[in-house]
C-alpha cells in the first residue's frame, strides 16, 4: 500500500507491478500501476511524466528508446486476463518519443482493448549545447532582461535583498522549505491538495544531492520562492511561487535568471526543463517544446467499459466537429 503523506496518492491505494522480459532485445519491463475501480500509472497531480521501469541488461539501445514487443504483449495479456477485469486503464503522462508510447498501444490492441491516446500539456525546455549562463543570457528576450534589471534595481532601492539556493540537508534546509511554504500559501495559487508531500520530497531530494530550492527575500522576508531538482546534466522546473503584491519587483523572474545561473554555471546542466504547462512566459526562457500525452484503454467486455468508451469517443467526435 501506498501511503498518501509520503507520496501525493490519495488515500491508501494498492501499488500493482506487471513485470515481463523481452528476450529479443534482452529488456526488463515493469509497468507499476495503482489499483482502483480502474487502473492507472503510478502517478499524481504532481506527475511531468510517467513510464515504465526498463532494465537494458546488455549493451545496445538506450532503455528509453529500446522497443520490447515481446515483454509488452506479456504485460497487455496479463493485464486482460487478470479476474477483475478492470473497464479501463489510463496511463498519463507520457514521453511520445519513447518507442514504449507506440509498443504499449500495438499491445493492448492485440488483446482487443479499445485505445486511444489525448494531450495531457505541452512541454517547454532548454537546449543548452555547451553554452555557458553569460551566452544563454545573450539570447533571452529583450524584454525579458530588461525586465530583470529593472527587478533588480528595485529590489536595491527598496530595501535589503537576498537569494538562498539550499541544496544541502543541513541545518538550513527546513527554514528554507518552511519559506516556500510560507510564499506559496501567500501566492495566487491553489493550496496543495497534500501539505505533506512537497516538504517530503524537498527533504528527499536534499538527501539525494537533487535539490536546489531557491528562495528570494526582502527585508528577511520571503517574497519569491522556487524548488528545481538537478540529476546528471538536467535541472527540472518543479514548482515556483512568489507573494502577490510583489509583481513590480519581477521577483520570480529575479529568481528563475539567479538560479538558471547557478544550475548552467555551477551545476553544468546541458538541459533545462519546465516540465508541465503551456504559459507564456516559458518560451521567454526556453529554446523548445513537446507534448505529452496519454493513453487511455477501454475493455468492451465489460458494461462499464463500453460506456466510457462511448462516451469518450462521441465527446472526441464533437470536439473534432466543432473546431472544423
């Protein structure tokens, strides 16, 4: 069981692992799912993606790219024999150029599951081919690093600034989270569904060597606020947040240009990545963009099954019919 304090689920949901080998590309599969009326990928409103678990256990391919046909035709039939026959199966969000994204499809396909795939969000990130942050600046919008300077040079005359990046679990680290706690409930956003799993995974992250958890202040008080996550050569965008009534400072712009400066100069990431969401402001700082969908799998045999099938296709049917 999964506990929802730890993890964002809700409630107390059964972790199922559907595991198989494809001998041809010698490849371990294993697709982790939630247990429910229906079944779903192990995710939550947090998820920028999701995807199976892939062992390449040879040279060759890269696991994300290595196509397994065999171990996902194992899994499909498993998941359509298995006595409680759930009606539907929704796997979301996902990489499209995975070559799992189309396997999985062809597989469930196979064992006569009604599939389709929907958007879930677009994905904006950053390309930096070796540039350091001085040539990445260059490049950013006029209007953007006008906007920054002019951040800054309020921020100077209003008072005394700061920004702490806590990468660290030391004695620093729960002051810090308790400072992005504290913007984000002061922010325009929606409070956390899960007050527990954003602290949590701040810790985890620190323990990791992960975390880089920004936190712009004026006069010691927090006005901006921004967790990224930094593994290998990428840093990721997780959640950012800043004070409202703060905006003429440009404060969460001030924070994203301080710390882009610290994961591309310090860190030596290659990419940047927003992970979720079509703002405008991304492209601002990022140079591309993908999509993310998901796949949803429908068994007719079951009553349930049929009617949300029936009723996906005809609302998919209007939505086409009503944008042409």
């Amino acid at each position: 069981m999964l506990h929802n304090h730890q993890n964002g689920t809700e409630g107390t949901p059964k972790l199922l692992l559907f595991i198989a080998e494809d001998r041809a590309s010698n490849t371990l599969v294993c697709l982790p799912l939630l247990d429910g009326p229906n079944l779903c990928g192990l995710s939550n409103y947090c998820s920028s993606l999701y995807g199976p678990l892939v062992l390449q256990r040879a040279a060759g391919a890269e696991p994300a790219l290595a196509s397994a046909h065999e171990a996902w035709e194992a899994i499909a039939h498993e998941l359509r024999n298995h006595p409680k026959r759930w009606p539907m199966l929704t796997l979301s969000p996902m990489d499209t150029g995975s070559a799992h994204f189309e396997d999985i499809q062809t597989a469930l396909k196979g064992q006569k599951y009604q599939v389709d795939t929907y958007t879930c969000f677009g994905n904006w990130y950053l390309k930096l081919a070796d540039r350091n942050f001085d040539r990445y600046r260059q490049g950013l919008p006029s209007a953007l690093r006008k906007s920054i300077e002019r951040g800054e040079r309020r921020l100077t005359k209003q008072g005394i600034s700061s920004i702490q990046i806590q990468c660290a679990p030391d004695e620093h680290l729960e002051a810090e989270i308790a400072n992005f706690v504290s913007v984000y409930a002061k922010s325009w956003k929606s409070p956390e569904p899960n007050p527990d799993f954003i602290p949590n995974l701040a810790r985890m992250a620190a323990r990791q060597g992960w975390l880089r958890l920004g936190v712009l202040k004026l006069e010691n008080q927090a006005a901006a606020a921004q967790l990224w996550f930094v593994k290998g050569d990428k840093a990721n965008i997780f959640k950012l947040a800043y004070v409202e009534g703060y905006e003429r400072f440009s404060v969460g712009s001030v924070l994203t240009h301080a710390l882009m400066k610290h994961c591309i100069d310090q860190d030596k990431v290659n990419e940047v990545d927003y992970l979720t969401g079509d703002d405008d402001y991304k492209k601002d700082w990022m140079s591309n963009r993908r999509e993310r969908r998901g796949i949803v799998a429908f068994d007719l045999r079951t009553g349930r099954g049929l009617w949300a099938a029936t009723k996906h296709f005809v609302g998919r049917m209007r939505r086409v019919g009503g944008s042409s």
